[in-house]
C-alpha cells in the first residue's frame, strides 16, 4: 500500500476547481489518503463524451475494507462519547463547508455524472439540506423516554445509543445528496461510517470526506473505500464483517436481496431504498399545465435516472390527447447536451449500458404494440459515439406485457396509458411488485385522499413532481425496501434503544 500523503491531485482535471484539493484519487481510511492493497485502478469517464477519462481510482478489495472498518471501530470508540450538541455543532460545520464548496463540488458531480451544472448545484443545495436538517435533530433525535411502569417498585427509562460502525453503499445518480442522507443522520447519532460510493461516481464523495476532515471530525469517523470492477468482494466483506453494525443502501432491489443476504450471517440492521417503477395518475380534472410540469420533472431530473421517476404515466381518457400534445410541445424544448454547457437541460446518461436499457425497453415496446409518439425514427439510430446520450422519447398506448410496465427504465421515455376509471388506474399503479414513489394530478381532494390511501407506494405527491425534501420520510414499500430516511425518522435507523429497567423499592 502507498500513501503520498496528498490527496492524489495528479489530473488536470484538478485545475477545474477553485480549490483543487478537493480533486482527491485516494480512498480515506483514518488520516491517510492511500491507494488500495490490490495496487489496482479504475478509471472514472465522463459520461458526456466517453472518451475523456476523470480520474483514476483505486480498485479496493478486502482488506482495504477490513482496514477502513478498524479504523471505523477504533474511532467510534472515542466519537460515541461525544455530547449530541457537540456533534449538532460539527454538522452545522459541515453543512457551512458544503455550501462554501458548492461550485466546486457541483463540477465534480457533472465530471463523474454527467447531469447539467443546474441539477448538480441544486444536488449539492439537496445534499447540505441533510447536514443541517440532522444538525438540528441531533439533539432532539437522542433522547429517551420514561415509561409508566406497571409494577410500582419499577422505573423504566429508555435511552438511545449510536448503533455503531454504519456502511453507505451510494448510488451513482445523486452521489451527494444520497451520501449526505447517510452520513448526516449516522454522524448525528455518533456512528461511524465506511462509505462505498457507486464506481462511476466516487469523486464527490472523496471531496465530500477531505470536507469531513476540515469541519473537525477526528480521523475514522468517515473512510471511503472505492471500487468498480470489484464491488462483488468488497460488498461481501462490508456485509460480513461482524463490526459492520448496520448496513443502508441506495441502489438496485437486485443488489438489496443480495445485501440482505449476505447482511444476515451477522444479523445486521438494515435500511434499503430501493428500485422503483413509479405511476403517475393524471385525472380528467386535473390542471394540466401542472401536470405537465410535474411530469416532465418527475420524469426527466438527471435524465431520468431517478428511483422516484415517473415510470407509468397513465392518463384518463378524456385529457389524453390533449396531454399528450401538451407534453410533446414541451419536451420539444429539453437542449439535450453537455452538462456543463448552460443552455443544456438534459444531460447524458451514466453508461452505455444504460443507454441500451432505454433502447431494448422502446424496442420492446414497439414490438408489443406502443406507438412512438415522439422521438427519434427509427428508435434505434440514435448515434453510438460521444456520450451516453439518449433523446426524450414518447410512447403511447403501454401495457402490461412490455418491460417498460415492469422495470424501471431509468431514462428519459415517457410511456403513456389512457385509463377510464379511477379503479382501472389504482389497479395498474399497484400492479407492481416494487413500491417507492407514486404521483397524481387532480383537484378533487376526494379522488386525491382515495388514491393517497389507495396507492401501495411509501411516498405519493399530488399535484407535484417532486417527493424529495429532507423533512420528507423518504422510502419504500414492497420490493422497494424498507427504512425511512432524512425526516425525524431517519435518525432512529442508526440508533439502538436500550431500556432500562431500575428496582427503586427499599
Ligand atoms: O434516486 C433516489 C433518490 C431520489 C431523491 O432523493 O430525490
């Protein structure tokens, strides 16, 4: 193992930063910036023009893990101690630090993401909003209770405990904001964390860590471990390592099942926020340039690779047409291009992997019997080269059959189905087996408290777009997972309640 005792900054890529420090390519475990044991590298490329490699990063393995962990454990020990104003204080920090670095910390976010320096700013506003709201329940999210003891001789208190080393397994799509939602509530509580961002991704966090340490944190109290290629073993060792105490992950529902899997040979407290393939219910009454604007947001944010994105758009049958004009009107004006660019509205998507899921998922459909309504003709000539881009696409007349109904395509295609009644729609909105975010548009509150209580998703939004907020209880139902974060509940997932029963007689 190396350490050159920087933050790595080889790349001129650093030289985009106002403080080009913050360009760091070396994993964190304690106060050291080090490359992995495995003496590999993975190459981090820009999504908009896939021949421009960002960085270079080590490729960890197990026992980078197993370090990053003790290094975790040894400083929990001390961490743990602390007074929750103490760590309420060190938050605020931290929250200031990030907002103090937003252009920088944006640029890095549209380098490894690709999404519009817009989103990306916007990403970072998002991501500090969980410092400061954790900073303020800190306090507030530690406390017991006394509980009215039946047995009079008894008192009976409950107090709440840091739960311990906590892992972070981050997504790529919002690698901040899904970082802070972690790593804000577990530092709130006084745990730990050992954070694995998503391999396309690690950037953000690696200068979201160098923030960490400037705010005060004593050393341990958040290490990065990165990887791409070898994310099966170092997922394995995070899950199976006894000193990992809770695991909270952003990703796929494949890799949750997989997760709670290996999570439970140490029984490990977890929270997942996983898949989704969300409706949207838009009801004759409804406003339809609400619903538009809603709609293409929900649709649309980071090009549509979101786990709360509009999936299923299902439209009632007497506003169909007229939504569906209304919507091409407006997708029409999405500038699709380089996130850096400022007249772009829609950036590229992760991978070509990606780009060939939105592809086969129009394929599919088309062969099932959808019509494109808007995109480009035919499907399948969008340009291979330059970046993993693929255009706002319409469909019309989705069914059951298509892959489209069933996954999440995580692009930016807009699949449309006309629907009679109200039953017919809660029918095919719950005809899923995942359940995370879930929309309507109407002005009859009757519809809306029916559909609300209907709906088998752990988040609704009526008459908007957008479900995020870090007051809002975010999570899901079904194969969605479970867990709720940000909001007074998100700090609980890294606590353990402990009651403490006293004899006070004699
Ligand atoms: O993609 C998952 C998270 C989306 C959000 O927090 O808005």
């Amino acid at each position: 193992m190396s350490s050159n005792g920087t933050n790595g900054n080889t790349s001129s890529e650093a030289s985009r930063l106002k403080d080009p420090s913050l360009f760091s390519t070396k994993i964190v475990i304690g106060s050291q910036r080090l490359d992995s044991h495995s003496g590999k590298t993975f190459d981090v490329v820009y999504p908009g023009d896939r021949k421009v490699i960002v960085a270079t990063i080590p490729e960890c393995n197990t026992q980078d893990v197993n370090d990053a962990v003790s290094s975790c454990l040894s400083t929990f020990k001390e961490f743990s101690q602390t007074t929750a104003r103490q760590r309420s204080d060190l938050l605020r920090k931290l929250n200031d630090l990030t907002l103090a670095n937003i252009d920088d910390l944006a640029t890095l976010i549209v380098r490894e993401n690709g999404k519009t320096r817009a989103e990306a700013e916007a990403e970072v506003k998002y991501a500090a909003s969980f410092l400061s709201w954790f900073a303020n329940m800190a306090e507030v999210g530690c406390q017991g209770e006394t509980i009215a003891a039946a047995n009079p001789s008894m008192r009976i208190q409950t107090i709440r405990q840091p739960i311990g080393v906590v892992a972070c397994l981050l997504p790529w799509n919002l690698p901040l904001a899904m970082a802070t939602r972690k790593i804000g509530p577990a530092l709130a509580a006084g745990c730990t964390c050992i954070v694995k961002p998503a391999g396309e991704t690690p950037l953000s966090t690696l200068a979201f860590a160098e923030l960490v340490k400037r705010a005060g944190y004593p050393d341990g109290c958040v290490n990065v471990v990165t990887t791409l290629d070898n994310v099966a073993e170092v997922g394995k060792a995070i899950c199976e390592h006894k000193h990992v105490r809770k695991v909270s992950l952003t990703g796929s529902t494949r890799v949750g099942k997989l997760i709670a899997q290996q999570s439970a040979s140490t029984l490990k407290k977890l929270s997942m926020e996983l898949g989704g393939n969300s409706p949207v219910i838009v009801m004759n009454d409804a406003t339809i340039d609400k619903a538009i604007t809603g709609v293409l947001l929900a649709k649309l944010r980071t090009s549509g690779q979101t786990c709360v994105a509009a999936n299923r758009i299902l439209v009632q049958s007497g506003i169909h047409d007229k939504f569906l004009e209304a919507l091409k009107e407006k997708i029409k004006t999405y500038k699709q291009g380089d996130g850096e660019d400022s007249s772009t509205m829609l950036g590229p998507l992760i991978t070509d992997r990606a780009v060939e899921k939105c592809r086969a998922h129009v394929a599919d459909a088309l062969e099932k019997g959808a019509e494109l309504y808007y995109g480009p003709q035919p499907p399948s000539s969008f340009p291979d080269e330059g970046g993993f881009f693929y255009p706002p696409t319409i469909l019309t007349g989705l069914s059951d059959d298509m892959q489209i109904a069933t996954e999440e395509t995580f692009g930016p295609v807009a699949a449309i189905r006309k629907f009679e009644t109200e039953e017919e729609a809660l029918e095919i909105a719950n005809n899923s087996d995942v359940g995370l975010g879930a929309y309507v548009y109407t002005n009859d509150l009757r519809v809306a408290a029916r559909m609300s209580a209907g709906i088998e998703t752990g988040m609704i939004g009526i008459n908007t777009g957008m479900l995020s907020a870090c007051e809002a209880p975010f999570g899901g139902v079904k194969e969605s997972g479970y867990g709720k974060e940000g909001s007074i509940h998100g700090m609980a997932e890294y606590q353990i309640m402990k009651s403490i029963t006293t004899d006070v007689s004699g």
